[in-house]
C-alpha cells in the first residue's frame, strides 16, 4: 500500500501515465538487483523526475527495513543522510 501511495503521488505530481516498482525482499547478495522503477509519461523529463520521485521516497519512507548479515553480527540500516537530503528536494 506504500508502494501504490508513491506512485499515485508521483502521477498527481508529474503528470505521468503510470508506474510500476518491483522491490525484490528476502536474503540478496552483494550486487544483487534490488528494485525496478518504471514509467510511462509523454514526455521523458516527467518520466525521470517520477522515477527519481519515487526512488528517493522508496529509499526514505517505504516500510522496507534492511538487516546486514556481518561477521561481527546481524545489525538494521537507518536511512543515510544522502537519502534524507534527496527526499528533502521534493518537500519544497
């Protein structure tokens, strides 16, 4: 439901066709594909701001909490100061 929230933003916002976002769960290796942001638009200008719209609130908001596995033990990743400053440009 976070996910759909994103992007009914994103087409309300950009004026887009629609999108579609696969964000993979479970166990993943280094280097591993993780997510698959798509959208349709008449102009590509509105499709790349979409899809950095909704990647940044993906990597931000979306209910997505990551665990690292280390072999100093198993810790949760906070969302990074990058992404929280990449989120803050849509704010505006």
């Amino acid at each position: 439901k976070s996910i759909e929230a994103i992007i009914d933003e994103a087409v309300h916002r950009f004026g887009i066709h629609g999108a579609r976002v696969i964000h993979r769960i479970g166990p993943l290796q280094p280097l591993d594909q993780i997510v698959l942001v798509a959208v349709t638009a008449s102009h590509r200008g509105m499709a790349f701001q979409a899809c950095e719209y909704i990647m940044d609130y993906l990597k931000s908001l979306a209910p997505f909490w990551k665990k690292e596995q280390t072999p100093e033990g198993a810790r949760w990743v906070d969302a990074r100061v990058s992404d929280e400053e990449a989120l803050a440009r849509w704010r505006q």
